[in-house]
C-alpha cells in the first residue's frame, strides 16, 4: 500500500465492538480467565487499540467485572440490557444495540470476538487494509480446515457406511484434495449502512474473506481450547 492509499483508509472512520457477555456454559467467566498473565478479554482490547485504522472501541457487556476492564483501558463501555445478554443472544443484536448508543458517524464496524486472543492489531490492519485494496463492503476472516469434508458424512442408526464417502474422493489422499476453509470467529468487518439495511456481516455481495494462520486462529469456546491457547501463548 503506498502513502496516498493509507492516507485514504486512515480518512475512514471505523469503529471496534467488542462483545463479552458474563455467562458461559462451557468455560463460566471465560472473557475475564487469565490468560498469559491478562483477562482474556485483554489480549483483544490492546488489538483493537493498537490498530493503524480503529479509531474507536467499544466494549458491550451485561458483566461488570468486564466493562471495569474494558474502563481501565479508557474504552468506551456500554451496559448491555438482559434481553441481549442470554446463550441464545446473537452478536449482532448486541452490534446493533451498541451502534445505536454512539452519537458520532462512522464508516465501517469492526466485530471482535474475545474469544480469538490470538488475533492481533496486525491480522485485524490487514483484513482493513484488504477491504481497501477490494473496495468491499465486508470482510470475515477464515481460516483453512484441518480435514476437508469430503472426507465426512452423516451415519444412520445402523452405523452403515455404504455411499459414506463419493468415490470420486474415495481413493484420493487427503493433500490431494482442494483446501477448505471455515469462519474462524476473529474478524468480522462491515459497512455500517449496510449493516444496519441487513442486519448481518454476510451481506449478500461485495464481501471477501481474509485468510488467517490455524495457530492465530483458535475460538475459546471450552477448557480445552483455552488449554491450547495456553500452550500456544507459552511458545
């Protein structure tokens, strides 16, 4: 990107939602366990604030041990209401709610889950300055799958394994195979207005994926995740 190109982009107001309910089934108080010698939820606070292109982050939160976090790093903290805070809440109502709390304009959202603490200021400028390069209106990170699918299928009762696989992949080694890819929950950029018109990041066109490494990857959901990224940390 040359200076004319990054002037440009830094000419975009862009905003930073992180959202980080209280609850968690699997892994209780996950966006607040330490992690390498911080709350998890650090580790993506500090990506956000030191972004080139982020000029403001939010936190949203029904948790107050979060929003004191979010606080102690000068983020602006936003009380999420019950109603949007239980397991079956969806991030972007949360997005929806947080935008309609800033009075300022902005150009672009981006989502940051703090489930990704690996994903760091320099993934989430590259998948910015990709929206650039594309023009695009959205931008979700993937990463590439560990097993393709085509090498799975469902099972009936019986366990009968007739048809499991197409024979056109039946002999094949899994190298041989196209590379897959799977959202990987760390990025989610996207057009504010068009946000808003579809209430969703997988707007219908002019979105494109941004690629990231598996060890950069890794979504906390429960212990053992948060295991692996202990070790990941560690080395």
């Amino acid at each position: 990107m040359n200076i004319l190109e990054s002037l440009m982009l830094k000419n975009k107001k862009i905003l930073a939602i992180i959202p980080a309910r209280g609850g968690s089934k699997r892994l209780p108080g996950k966006n607040t366990l330490e992690l390498a010698g911080k709350a998890m939820i650090s580790w993506t606070i500090e990506a956000a604030l030191n972004s080139e292109y982020i000029g403001t982050t939010i936190i949203t939160s029904d948790n107050d041990k979060v929003l004191s976090i979010g606080k102690e790093y000068k983020t602006m903290a936003i009380q999420r209401p019950k109603e949007l805070s239980g397991d079956d809440s969806s991030s972007i109502d949360a997005v929806i709610h947080a935008l309609k709390q800033v009075s300022e304009e902005y150009d672009y959202v981006v989502l940051l889950q703090p489930t990704s603490p690996l994903r760091t200021a320099k993934h989430i400028d590259e998948a910015i300055m990709l929206l650039h390069k594309k023009n695009a209106d959205a931008i979700i990170s993937v990463s590439e799958m560990n097993h393709s699918p085509l090498w799975s299928n469902q099972l009936s009762e019986s366990l009968n394994m007739e048809n499991f696989l197409d024979k056109e992949v039946l002999n094949k080694r899994s190298q041989d195979l196209s590379p897959y890819y799977r959202l990987n929950g760390a990025i989610y950029i996207c057009n504010i207005k068009r946000l808003l018109e579809e209430k969703t990041f997988f707007i219908k066109n002019n979105i494109y994926a941004y690629k990231m490494d598996k060890e950069s990857s890794i979504d906390i959901d429960d212990e053992i995740d948060f295991k692996l990224a202990e070790i990941l940390f560690e080395n």
